[in-house]
C-alpha cells in the first residue's frame, strides 16, 4: 500500500440532506484533505474509486456486548467485529459486564484486551464498571482510578441487573460511584430501570403463571424506567457527575432527560434501533426473538423517540448488540428464562439511513452527529473519531444509496444469527467500510464480500479530562 491514497467519485454530507461530490486525501491513515473533484494531483499517491457512492463518517457504536472472554457461545470479539465492519461501524465500545473476568479492574482489563485484540476487525474501546461485586472489594476506588490510568471510555452502572457476574448497584451505591468519577470527568452510563417495582412485578406475574411475551412486558412497565431516571437526575445534580442513560425505551423517561438537560444537568441519553421499529405487539408476535431489557413500548414512544433524535434532547444511537446463543437461549419455553438480548451492530447504519433519512424522519446530517461525532465527543475521541476532516482517522462508511435489500437472518456476520429485523427492505447498503485509511471489507456487485484478516482494529485509550457534555 502506498503512503497516500486518494479516494475519488463519491459524495460526502453537505447539510440537511445535501451531499457534495469530493475526493478524500489519506495519509498515514489520516486524512489529509476533503477536496474537489479534481483538486488533489494524482502523482505519488494510489487512486481507489468508490463508484459514486455516499461516504459518511465511519459509526461509532458505543454499546455492544461482545462476550469475550467468558461468554464466546454467544459473540466473540472477532464475529462481532466482522459484523460491525459488515455495517459500517468503525468503532466499537465494549460493555465490561459481559465477559469474564468483567472489566473492573486494570488487571482484568489487559487480560481482556490481550485475548481480543488480535480479533478485531475494526477500533475499539472498553466500557470500565463497578458492580454489586466489585464494590464489596476494599480496593475498589483505587480500581476505578487505574481503569480511567488504562484509557476506559466510561463506566457502566446497574440500577437493576440480571446477571450474577456483575449485579446491580443501590442508589446510594451508585452515588458513591459518581462521586469518586467527578474529579476523572468520564462518564456513568446506567441502565435505568427501578429494581424494586421491576423484581416486585415478575414476582406477582409469575405467581399467577403468566408466561406469554406481554406479560414479560408487564413487569417492565415504563413506569420503572422513569422512576429509575428520575433517581439519576437527582443523583446528577447531587454530585455533579456526567450521567448517561444507555438504551432508552420510553417517552415518559425521555421527559425525564429533557427536564434534567433543561437544568443544565450534565444528563444524555441514547437509544436504540429496536425501539425505534417495534412496540409491544412485536413482541408478541416475534417473541423471545425481540426480548430485551428494557423491553419495547408502545407506539407513542416510539414516536417520542424519533422526535427526541430529530430534536436533540437524546444524544446518540447504539445497539446494545447482545446476542444469545441461537437457537437454544431464546427457545428455553418459557419467556422468563429465555434470553434477553438482540444482536444489532451490523443493522444500526442501515436501518438508521433507511427508516430515519429517507422516510424524512431524520436528516442525514442529523444521522452523522447520532452515530458518529456526537459519540466521538461523549467518549473523548473529539479530533480523532467521527468526522471527515483533516486530521481525523480516516474511518468512513461506503454507502450505495440506489441499493436496496432485505435483511436475511442467516446472511448477517455476527456469530448467532438471528434478528427481529428479518424481512426488513432497506433503502441503502453499506458496501465498503475504511478503518484508518484501509477498505477493512467490501461487497461487490455479485454479492462476493471480502474482510481484511483480524487484527488490524486498534484498541483506542480515553484520554481523561476530554471536553464533551
Ligand atoms: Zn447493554
């Protein structure tokens, strides 16, 4: 590969829904230059036409469940990171609950990324935490500190956990966790949902033997997640630290953000494909194939959370890409112990092009800050991730916009192949995607996809203190 290569005959973003023809210059996997047609001199440098395509900043997905180590029956890091590539994302953030030992120390974080990196497909960073676990450990302060030292992106909190191997956090837990992250200015990112009306809620439903997908809905009314933002917006403003809810699912607790932001609280908050496309009645006819934590709500939410990305008051997309092993977690009989989680990273940019820019939902500019600048920005990337300018990496998603398709479980990249998408027609597809300068996959017009083999994604260190909101 040469030093310098010129991308030509594509069209990046130009506002609202405008896109310009241009040529990006690379250099040392950066980019040196955004230019005109024609602009850059072709001497010395390796032409690659990308055939008049739409090229977008590459996406960052910041919530993925990659389970690797500990849980590789489900995703590893290399099929997860093959499907991001598949989709466009360039970046991933790991969650630290999912693999075993789960990240809440620095020696149980370099033993992770000395088993995943040499699987990676694309750039990734991990989520540090502290949980019910680790918080009974005397060291856990000093913890906390080593991991912002070995370059965490943020660190994920439980209000209310399934899992054995990290449990959830008291209020007063969490807390006290906020305030020893005030002086590092990295973020929490909660799942929000209240423990007690949640636990109290299953308990009555399956004591009357209820079994059926709704009534797995029932227990997790949108009423526990509002209550459960509520205590972090008070918990934001009693400690001053940056707090984000990860997967938010209801307009009631949309408003619950909207009135902390509009206090000037440091409060953001994601969401996420799926509930954005479903609601209860999916649930109930797709199943266990749709079950998740928080579960979809209704349709009025779901147009609470389109309005909410259109308008500003939630700050990115993420997937929450968690997959279980296929077909065996989901089709246990029973809703109740049927794995919760879907698999995601490879669909989020498509979906988001298809449903959000060309249905008028979102504009594209719109799109680029929600999957790409706006993360970059919340995990202390700013002027190395998730824009084409000068300077940057030189991460891009090729998007066809003429190509239309319709998702196929068994054709997706991630390890266990299903998806509540299936049967989707998207308008739009990802057809190449550049991680610091390197076409990482491709798809040709016969269908024939190449991958460049593992190993060429970086790990990506936060540098604390970084400015963001
Ligand atoms: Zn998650």
């Amino acid at each position: 590969m040469s030093e310098k290569r010129l991308f030509t005959e594509l069209f990046v973003p130009a506002g609202g829904d405008a896109s310009r023809p241009a040529e990006i210059l690379v250099e040392g996997g950066r980019i040196a230059a955004v230019a005109s047609p024609g602009e850059v001199s072709r001497d010395l440098v390796e032409v690659v036409s990308l055939g008049g395509r739409l090229v977008l900043p590459g996406a960052i997905d910041g919530h993925v469940h990659f389970d690797d180590p500990g849980f590789t029956h489900r995703e590893t890091f290399e099929t997860g990171t093959r499907a991001a590539a598949a989709g466009g994302v360039t970046t991933v953030v790991d969650m630290p609950c999912t693999s075993l030992p789960p990240v809440t120390s620095a020696a149980n974080l370099r033993s992770k990324l000395a088993i995943v990196a040499p699987k990676a497909h694309v750039d990734f960073m991990f989520w540090g935490g502290v949980s019910g676990n680790s918080i009974c450990e005397e060291s856990w302060r000093r913890d906390v500190a080593d991991l912002v030292s070995e370059g965490v992106a943020a660190f994920k909190l439980y209000l209310l956990s399934g899992m054995e191997t990290y449990r959830d956090l008291s209020p007063d837990e969490i807390r006290d966790v906020l305030e020893e992250l005030v002086p590092h200015g990295l973020p929490a990112g909660i799942h929000a949902e209240e423990r007690a009306l949640v636990l109290e809620a299953t308990r009555r439903l399956r004591g009357t033997g209820a079994g059926a997908p709704r009534d797995y809905a029932d227990s997790r009314p949108p009423e526990a997640e509002r209550a459960a933002v509520a205590t972090m917006r008070r918990l934001c403003r009693e400690t001053g630290a940056r707090v984000h809810i990860v997967h938010l699912a209801s307009g009631a607790a949309l408003a619950e953000v909207e009135a902390a932001r509009r206090e000037g609280l440091p409060f953001s908050a994601e969401t996420c494909p799926h509930y954005l496309a479903f609601t209860g009645d999916d649930l109930e006819s797709q199943g266990a194939v749709l079950k998740t934590a928080p579960v979809v709500k209704g349709a009025a939410d779901r147009d609470a959370l389109w309005r909410g990305l259109a308008d500003g008051s939630l700050q990115h997309v993420a997937t929450d890409h968690a997959a279980a092993e296929w077909p065996r977690e989901k089709t246990t009989g029973s809703i109740w112990s049927d794995y919760g989680g879907v698999p995601g990273v490879e669909l989020m940019v498509p979906y988001l092009y298809s449903e959000g820019v060309r249905k008028g939902r979102i504009t594209l500019e719109r799109m680029v800050e929600l999957v790409s600048s706006e993360p970059a920005r919340f995990f202390g990337l700013t002027g190395r991730k998730g824009r084409l300018e000068p300077g940057f990496d030189a991460d891009f998603c090729v998007l066809d916009p003429k190509g239309s398709w319709t998702v196929e479980a068994e054709r997706l990249h991630n390890l266990n192949r299903y998806t509540p998408f299936a049967g989707w027609t998207f308008a739009g597809r990802v057809v190449a995607t550049g991680v610091r300068g390197s076409i990482v996959y491709e798809r040709r017009d016969d269908g024939s996809e190449t991958f460049l083999p593992p190993g060429t994604g970086r790990f990506l260190k936060r540098e604390s203190r970084a400015a963001g909101s």
